[in-house]
C-alpha cells in the first residue's frame, strides 16, 4: 500500500489527518507501557485514545487509531496546539476556535475530545487525547477524563524513573473510593480525606457549609465508610419539625404520653438509629429547650421518652449540620455553647461550589448522565454553556447547578443544552448590580446569594415561599423567620 493509499485509509478510519509514517515498531518500542495503559483505559472508559511525542508523532493509538501509531499529527493540530502552549482542553466539534484551525475540521469524527500534556519534572514528556465520537463517550469523557488523565500522570513519573513521594491522606490516590461525592478540586480532595478519618472514629461530627453544597451527602459518607454503614442511618431535618412535635420526633413517648399519643408508645429517631448513625440536618433551628436534652443524651448515652421514667440506653453517632455559623449563634445567645463544643468535636467544612474550580464540569457530566438515563435520552452540552457554568458564582451551589440542567433538560432539543436555551436563567437568577433583584419591588438591593433574591427569583405572594420553603426543605415559619434575620443583619430592620 502507497503512503498515499495509508493515509487516505487513516483519514477514513480516524477522522484525523496524518501525513507521513517516521517511526517503525523497532522505535516505538520505548512507548509500549504508555500503549499498555492506554488500552486499559480505553476498554475501561469506552474512549479511543492517542498519544504524541515532543516531535508530533503519533507514539500510542488504541481502537482506530492504532494504526497511526508512527505517524507524524500536523503542526496546526490540536495536539500539537496542547504541546506547544502547556495546556489541556476540552473541546466540543466547531465551538473552539482551535477547532476552527484544525486540518481535519471537515473530516473529524470527535463530537468532544481532552487534550493535556503529560509533565514529569516540570518537563513535557508527551500530549495524551481522549475522543468522544458518540454521545454516550461525551458523557464518559465529561466526567472521567481528568481522573484518567491523572492515572496517565503518575504513570508516566514512574515511566520516567522520576522520583515518587509517597502521597499524604490529602492526595489523589487516598479517596478514590468515595465515589458518592463527585469532584476532583484541591478543597474536595481535602474533604474526601477528612470524611475518611472521621469515619475512622466515633467522635460526633459537625458538617458546617452553604445551603446546597450537600452536607447530607458528606454525613452518608462519614456513615457509609464507619464500622456502623451496615446499621440504620437516619436523618432529620430540624428546620422542618414543628417546635410541639420535635421532642417525640427525636426521643419518642411512652403510652398514653399525651392526648391522640399511640396506646402503644413509640420509638424516636434516635432509638430507630440505635447501633447506626443519626443525622441532625439544620441544628441550629433545633429550640433551645430541646438543646439539653440532647446534650445530655450525647453525654450519658441514654434519655427519658416523651412521659417516661425508665432512661433509654442507645448506641448511636451523632451527625449534625448548619448553613449558619454556630459559633455566631452561640454569642447571640441562640444556641447552648456546651452543645455546640459537644457537637464540634469533629468538624468538616463542605466548600461551596464557587471554590471548587473544575468540578462544575464534573458534576455536569454526572447530572446529564442521570437525567440521561431517567428520560431515555442522550443529553449533552454545548463547550459555550459549559464555558458560562464555570464562570457562574453558583450561590444556590449544587443544588442550583442540577437546577439549571433539568430546566434545560425539559426544553432542550434535540438533547442538546446551549446558551440560547438558558441564558434567560442567568440573567435572572444573577440580578445587575444596579437595582433590585427582578420580582421584588423594593427600594433596597439584596445580595445575589441573599434569600430575598431567591425568593424573587420565584415570583411573589405565598407560593413564591411555598416553593422556596420546599427547595429548601424547611417550614414556612422558619423561612419567615430566616427572611427576618436576614433583613436584620442588612440593616434594613
């Protein structure tokens, strides 16, 4: 076959362009361990993948770009572009402008591809590509390719006989099991470490962090990783107990405990969580008469039942959660300080979205591929919208984000979620600087992240807070009272 003949072959198989063929097997043997591991991941992920040296040759290709291993990729490439520049990208066909430049632009078969270069000792080795060419790889490649990148990297130190430190409990290596909670930046890392040592332990443990960044996550986490994760986890979330029913909710009652009580008695929470883990979501709505009573249960291990005499002896952990300071609520007098250092024994702080630089990718790849597979349908995004979510602040965090992806689920066409779709719910759920947030007649500016402008985000009168207060899975009273303070602390009371 004429060189001609192969590259018009290569072209037809890859959607690539390739020139001429330099290196023969003889010279790509010094890349059969990269080769190795690419099949692996490729049969893994379900992601052809490509490999070019520091000349721009094509050193390793699994599925149909195994054959174009030895050939020489153009200088105008992408690859070549991820070499020359030092950085990695992920692009979508027709939405970069280095798709623009590429000479196989009317060939390509890549609906998406990544594209790094592997350094080792501050020094670039190769360039790596995992390509996506059906819709079902774009999701793969959204929400595996950095790990798989990563696995590429610390390969390739050892490759090169770089040395090697033995990474700490904060490193990649230490968390990968911990496959419910889905990022990969430096503050997840961090926090996938810290959920494993409490899960080591029995101390009581205090999730603090923003409405919406899934603090109930990290607590079935801290559970499911335990010597306990076969016993009961049971949660309750305090701001939606009435004040009256809280106390029986949590200790239970004895027969005939109160008027309409069940003749038989019954359980609370925290008998239903004996043996396990009990998870008290929004503590710090939890009324401060009820406070010492939970305290001294967390001390003695046992308590009294609603109308009983006989003490109840539990083992169980305790896992409480507040999007507020309780340090704060503490000096204001609004929360018991004995049980807020009862309760801080363990502290674990959930990053909001805002910090969490390149997870917003991650967890769209993660959300489209459960909405995929809920409506039957192949979904995925466009580079720009994806572009425009990680420069969005995110102040209803992740919950916002799956949010905005339902949304453009139910209108998309054709699966395809773009900016056109969904850049009215930027403008609204992001209010200009210069006057209030849309909906919300007033003379005064609330903060995008405030709850004033999330309830304006819904309309106004009472189903307005009625959707607000299930969004946020509260009571009505404690949104009122919310809305109050937060008035308060403006200054506008």
């Amino acid at each position: 076959m004429t060189c001609g003949e192969t590259n018009r072959r290569l072209r037809e198989e890859t959607g690539k362009v390739f020139t001429e063929k330099v290196l023969g097997e003889e010279r790509l043997l010094p890349w059969q361990w990269l080769q190795l591991l690419l099949e692996s991941l490729s049969c893994t992920l379900d992601l052809p993948m490509l490999a070019i040296d520091l000349d721009g040759v094509c050193v390793c290709g699994t599925r149909a770009f195994q054959g174009a291993r030895g050939f020489q990729t153009p200088n105008s490439s992408t690859l070549a572009y991820a070499l020359q520049t030092g950085n990695k990208l992920t692009q979508i066909k027709g939405d970069m402008n280095q798709c623009r430049k590429c000479p196989s632009r009317e060939i390509c078969r890549d609906q998406a591809n990544f594209t790094g270069p592997v350094s080792v000792g501050g020094q670039s080795r190769f360039v790596v590509q995992l390509v996506a060419q059906t819709p079902l790889q774009h999701q793969a490649l959204l929400l595996k390719a950095e790990q798989a990148f990563s696995i590429i990297q610390a390969s390739a130190q050892l490759a090169f006989r770089t040395e090697v430190s033995v990474p700490d409990c904060s490193g990649r290596n230490c968390h990968t099991e911990i496959e419910e909670i889905v990022g990969e930046s430096p503050a997840i890392r961090m926090l996938k470490s810290h959920i494993l040592k409490a899960a080591q332990s029995e101390s009581t443990v205090l999730i603090q962090g923003e409405s919406g960044t899934g603090k109930e996550l990290v607590a079935n986490a801290v559970h499911a990783h335990s010597r306990r994760s076969g016993k009961p986890f049971v949660a309750l979330n305090c701001a939606a107990i009435p004040e009256a029913l809280m106390e029986s909710e949590i200790f239970g009652y004895d027969a005939g405990a109160f008027s309409g009580a069940n003749p038989r008695g019954k359980k609370g929470l925290m008998e239903t969580a004996h043996g396990g883990t009990l998870f008290l979501d929004e503590i710090a709505d939890m009324p401060v008469s009820l406070q010492a009573k939970l305290l001294r249960a967390l001390q003695e291990r046992s308590f009294l039942r609603v109308g009983g005499k006989t003490p109840c002896r539990v083992d169980v952990r305790i896992i409480a959660a507040a999007n507020r300071s309780l340090r704060e609520l503490v000096e204001a007098g609004r929360f018991r300080e004995d049980l807020y250092f009862r309760l801080n024994v363990f502290p674990l702080r959930v990053p909001p979205l805002r910090e969490r630089t390149g997870d917003v990718r991650l967890l769209t790849g993660f959300f489209l591929n459960q909405f995929s597979v809920s409506t039957g349908r192949i979904l995925h995004i466009t580079s720009e919208l994806l572009n425009w979510f990680e420069n969005y602040r995110w102040p209803g965090n992740i919950r916002e984000l799956k949010n905005f992806i339902e949304y453009g689920v139910n209108f998309c066409e054709n699966g395809v979620l773009d900016l056109e779709l969904m850049r009215h719910r930027f403008e609204t759920a992001q209010p200009g600087s210069g006057g209030p947030a849309r909906g919300f007649r007033s003379e005064h500016v609330f903060p995008p992240d405030s709850l004033h402008a999330r309830l304006a985000e819904k309309g106004r009168g009472m189903e307005a807070k009625r959707l607000l207060a299930a969004e946020m899975g509260i009571s009505l009273a404690t949104l009122y009272r919310r809305l109050h303070e937060e008035k308060r602390k403006l200054g506008i009371l």
